[in-house]
C-alpha cells in the first residue's frame, strides 16, 4: 500500500508513475475524500477546544457556587458532536484506506516503461537449447506412457486442473522438493520454515491478494480462512505487526507449500498438462531487508533461483518486467523463464519481486535500524525457487529420449537412489 502523506504531497508525481504500468489514479477522488477528511478533524478539533473551555468554566461555576446546569447541557450538545465527527472520521478514514488499499506499488526508476508483456528486457540467456534428431513431444503426451502421470484420474478424483503423480514421477516431485530446499538453506543461507497452508484475510491483505484478487482465491466456507496461494502470503506475515531487530537484516526464509489458485483471469490458457494447475507445490524464497539494500538483495534472490535451473543444466533466460507488466505490489519485478520443447517457448518458472515498503506497510512490518533509532517500514521480497510441477515438465521434456525414457539429471541422483532413468512402468 502506498503511504497516503506521499499521495498527498505528491499527487501529481504519482499519477504519471502509476499511468506508467497503465493505472489510472482517481485524483478527484482521493482529494475529495482527503479534504473532507482534514475538513472534519478540524470540525473535532474545535469541538474539543470547546469541550475543554466549557469543562473550565462549569469549573469555575462550581467554584464558586454557580448555577451550572445551562453550561453542562451546553457540554453534553458538544460531547454528542464530537461523538458524530469522530464516527463521521472514522467512516472517511475507512473509504480513504480502501480507496488506497486498490492502487497499484510505484514502479522503481530502474524498471524499463512499457504496458504489454512485449516490453519486458532480457537480461541474460543462459545453456543450450537442446536439438532432438526426433520428433519431441510435449509432456501431456510423453509422460502418461512412462506411468507417471494420469490426468484422466485425476480429473475424475477432482476436476480439471488437478495433477496426478505416481511411481518416479511423484518420487521425482519429492526429490525436487528436498534438492532446492537443501540449496537454498545449506549454500544460500535461508531458513526452513513450514508455514500453515492456510491464512486469513488479514494476512492475504498484507500481501496484497485482498481485496483486488479475491476471485483467484479458494476459500474456506464458514470461515475467514483462505487456502494459500503462495508461501509468500503466510512466510510474509510471521512478521505481521512486529518490530524487527535491524540488526538481524537481511531475515531470509525459505519454504515449501502447495499453493492453491482458481487461476480465475487465465480464460483457458494452458489447458493442456500440468503447466497451470489449480493445485501446484513450490518452493517459495522470502526476504526482510533495509530499504537501501533491496534492490541488491533482489539480484542475490534471482540469482539464488537461477542456481536451482543451472545445477539441473535446463537451459533459461531472465527478463525484467516492464512496468505495465509487474504484479500489483511489486517495484521491481524478474521473471525466470525455463525452455520448454514441447511448446517450443521459454515459460515462466519463477517471478521475483522487490516489493519496497509497500507489503510492509499493509501488514505493519517494521525494523529498528539501531537502539534509540526511529522505526521504519521495512522491505520485502519473494520469489520461487522454483515452482516444482513446472521444473519437472522442464526435466521431463528437455531430458527425454528417442526410446521415449527420460533421462534423470545428475544433480537429483542422490536424491533418487542413484537411478539415472525414468523407464516405462505400471503403477494403476
């Protein structure tokens, strides 16, 4: 959320940022509401001024043994005022916070214009696209003849969208768990965490899903509670309300969680696979950072993601989001996108996000730079390192031979008994 002083101050300045990621800021609006606002505090303060002034002299009265029943009427037609504008302020105040709570982060200086996904800049290429001396297929058509994926059952289990793993792919999805766990806390220096799988709206509200993305969200019927749909949302509020040590900054996290999505905006996009399920495991990484040192903490987080991709030597490219095409909360925003053969294209495995003050200031996360300091908001980040389902595809479709086996990258071998293959099999 966007601090409402700098709007103020600043209206102007913000709207054409804003208007840069194709955001139009309702100025009227928030002016009217933040002039009715001021208009009204200055409305109790009045009232309080004549609430002390009153009370002084039916003091005085009192004293001195006056009738002071005419001036305490007079004090409780004031008191009863100054109820109606503290319940008139709280009211504008509320429809102020929600007006600010729909508007977009500022994009970051360094963040190319643009508002279509056309604009976004690579950064980096990295390994080889690999050539096949046959005709490559795409997962949806490789995997079921291996027995490791059925999405007929599964869509029978649940409906569509839903995954299906078994036998060495679903021991597969388990090794890729466990293998970017352990590279992310024992050479990146992340914490393990095991977060609930569910949050509430509170918590969905310092992250930014609520209330713009409610309609991509499952909820829980009955209750306020949410299931999640990254660990970024339950990893991020640990620190809710909290004070943090600035001393202890940069405070990084990592966790694994099934995210749960109605991927209610993609229209049919990806039908075919597992590529954007409804139900989905990833590794999420999080970070608490000095404002300063965000941006560099972003760089060090896209480059901890990339690591995962060049151990399993899948080729990738990076690009950086123009600002029309950012997340709602970001300021500065990567995407990593791993090649796929079956669709002959680079597809997004992991986005990463410096979020600035701006999740912070939702969910009141702030630091103490050093004893005796003032608080400040602090920053945050995330970024999936990575999403499992869509780095599987990536082994299974840029591994795959003309046999039809898939050959199992040298990096998970340890984690998959020493197997080198995935070879046909009958599991159902």
């Amino acid at each position: 959320m966007l601090d409402l002083a700098y709007l103020r101050e600043n209206i102007q300045a913000a709207q054409t940022r804003l208007a840069s990621r194709g955001f139009s800021l309702d100025v009227e609006t928030f002016r009217r509401l933040d002039s009715e606002r001021r208009n009204i505090i200055q409305d109790v303060e009045r009232l309080r001024q004549a609430s002390k002034k009153g009370s002084e002299e039916v003091a005085r009265l009192a004293r001195e043994k006056g009738d002071v029943t005419e001036k305490r009427n007079e004090m409780k037609v004031v008191s009863q005022q100054i109820k109606e504008k503290e319940e008139a302020l709280r009211l504008v105040e509320d429809r102020l916070f929600q007006f600010g709570s729909t508007i977009p982060n500022l994009p970051d200086p360094e963040v190319p214009a643009g508002l279509t996904e056309e604009k976004n800049v690579e950064v980096r290429r990295v390994g080889e696209i690999p050539h096949f001396d046959f005709e490559q297929k795409a997962h949806w058509d490789l995997c079921p003849a291996l027995g490791i994926l059925d999405l007929e059952r599964a869509t029978k289990i649940t409906g569509a969208r839903f995954p299906l793993l078994a036998g060495k792919g679903a021991r597969l999805e388990r090794a890729l768990i466990n293998f970017m766990l352990d590279i992310h806390t024992k050479e990146h220096g992340y914490t393990e965490v095991v977060p609930p799988f569910m949050a509430n709206s509170n918590s969905l509200f310092g992250t930014g899903q609520l209330p713009k993305f409610e309609e991509d969200l499952f909820k829980i019927r009955d209750t306020d509670y949410y299931l999640i749909p990254t660990a970024e949302v339950p990893v991020t509020n640990i620190y809710r309300d909290d004070i943090l040590d600035g001393e202890r900054l940069p405070i990084k996290f990592a966790a694994y969680t099934p995210c749960f999505r109605s991927e209610a905006g993609s229209y049919g996009k990806d039908v075919r696979g597992i590529f954007r399920q409804h139900q989905f495991n990833k590794v999420e990484l999080v970070k608490f950072a000095r404002p300063a040192d965000s941006n560099r903490e972003l760089e060090s987080l896209v480059g901890d993601a990339e690591e995962i991709l060049k151990r399993l030597k899948l080729p990738y490219r990076t690009v950086i989001h123009c600002t029309g095409d950012m997340g709602f909360g970001a300021s500065k925003s990567y995407d990593i996108e791993v090649w796929l053969p079956g669709q002959n294209a680079y597809r997004e495995i992991s986005s990463c996000s410096n979020y600035g003050d701006f999740q912070a200031r939702r969910a009141n996360i702030r630091f103490r730079p050093a004893a005796g300091e003032k608080v400040r908001l602090v920053h945050t980040l995330n970024g999936s390192g990575l999403a499992v389902g869509r780095t599987w595809i990536a082994i299974m479709e840029n591994y795959q031979q003309k046999d039809g086996t898939v050959v199992i990258p040298e990096a998970l071998r340890p984690y998959l008994d020493g197997q080198s293959a995935i070879r046909p099999e009958t599991v159902f």
